[in-house]
C-alpha cells in the first residue's frame, strides 16, 4: 500500500467517519422508537408493526448491494473510510463516482487514479463530493412541499379511473436521458481521443443485462426483480471487463 493509501485508510480517518455513522445510527434508533410508539398510540397491532420494520429492513438488503459496489470501486483510490462515508448518508451511486471523476480530472489527474493520487486532490475531490450534494437538502427543505403540491395538480385523472402521467415523470425520465447520453458521450469521446472501446463495451453489456431485467420486470411483472437490476447490471459489467482485458 503507497504512502496516500495508508493515509486516507488510517485509524483517525476510520474513527472520524465512525463517529458520524454512529451519531447517525443514534438518530434512526430513536426515530425508530418514536415511529413505533405512535403506531402503537394510533392503535395499530404490535404485531403488524413488527412484520412492517422486519420486512422494511430485509427490503433495503438488496439495494444496498449496489451501493456496497461503489465503495469498493471508490476505496481503492479513495480510501475505504471516506467512501464508506459518502455513500452511507446522502447520495446517489450514479451521482459519487460521476463527481469524483469530475472533480479528479479537474484537479489535472487523468482520473480516478490512485498512483497519481495527492493529498490536495483527495481534498478537493472530497469537498466537491460533499458540497455538491447539499443542494438537494437545501432545495428539499424550502422547495419541496410546493413541488409535490404542482406534481399533484399536473396528474390528471384518465378514464376508468387511470391517472396521466405527470409533470414529475416526464421529468425524470428526461434527467435519466440526460444523464445516460452524458456518460456515453463521454465514453465516444474516450474512444475517438484514445480509441479505448472498453467503457463503451461495458457500457453496452450493462445495458442488455438492465434490458432483460425490465422485461422480466414490466412485461412479467416480477417487479422483485428490479431490486436485484442495479447491482446485477454493474456486476456483470464488471466481470465482462476483467475478462475482455485477460
């Protein structure tokens, strides 16, 4: 392990990020309970509200896979700690690794690459990872309850009691569009400077794999399935570029 890693991967950084992953945990604890003891208060079975937090806890397992992968692929030029932070509190997988490329080419490195890694470049990877992402809390705090209020007057009833799709579809899936034709923009642009083809490749095998979970998903209706499509997806990218470069 180089001098950076050992740094970044310290015992300090480890009990720094564990002290706020511990107030964290302090505060799910006791909103927990609060949450509990107003169900019981409302007269909801205890029974219920037990199977209700057990079936809760075991849904957010298969999620969290996905995010599992990110720290993995952030760690090894991040450091675990740090990694381990960003993507336990606020964020988004697609959101982290993106920013942190950004803010490493920005910096003058090539990328996310841990032999070209500096103190001054963790920094400011760090803090652009972090700032950026409180613009979401803070739009969510003065602009959300009047958000929700417009999505809610934009959904028109259909006929047999159908509901249109509104605004804030429309919305999303234009941001997802967005956001895939930057990354594959950015993929042809790597190709075309250094005609490396291999983000294009997983790119593409990660596409299909995602095409046959929401066939199974939409047109099977497994929707189960679609918990296991994120992480699945980049997993089998994964291994199709360790192997494509064997």
């Amino acid at each position: 392990m180089n001098e950076f890693l050992s740094m970044v991967n310290s015992l300090p950084m480890y009990l720094v990020v564990a002290a706020v992953l511990g107030f964290i945990t302090i505060m799910i604890i006791v909103f927990l309970v609060k949450s509990y003891r107003a169900g019981v208060a409302m007269g909801l079975d205890k029974k219920f509200l037990r199977r209700t937090i057990t079936s809760s806890a075991t849904f957010t397992v298969l999620p969290s896979v996905s995010i599992l992968l990110g720290v993995l692929a952030l760690s090894g030029t991040l450091g675990a700690p740090f990694s381990w932070l960003r993507l336990s509190i606020i964020g988004a997988l697609q959101y982290e690794l993106n920013v942190a490329e950004i803010a490493a080419t920005s910096t003058g490195l090539s990328g996310l690459k841990v032999s070209e890694m500096t103190a001054s470049a963790f920094s400011t990877i760090g803090l652009v990872m972090t700032v950026g992402i409180l613009g979401g809390v803070f739009c969510s705090i003065f602009f959300l309850k009047r958000y929700l209020g417009k999505l809610q007057k934009n959904v028109k009833p259909q006929a047999a009691g159908e509901k249109k799709p509104g605004f804030g579809t429309y919305a999303t899936v234009a941001m997802f569009i967005g956001l895939c034709s930057a990354y594959i923009g950015s993929y042809v642009g790597t190709f075309t400077a250094y005609k490396d083809w291999l983000p294009l490749f997983v790119a593409a095998v990660s596409a299909v794999v995602m095409l046959i979970f929401e066939y199974f998903t939409v047109k099977k209706q497994k929707a189960w399935l679609d918990n296991f499509s994120v992480a699945t997806s980049m997993l089998v990218g994964m291994i199709a570029a360790v192997l494509i470069r064997l």
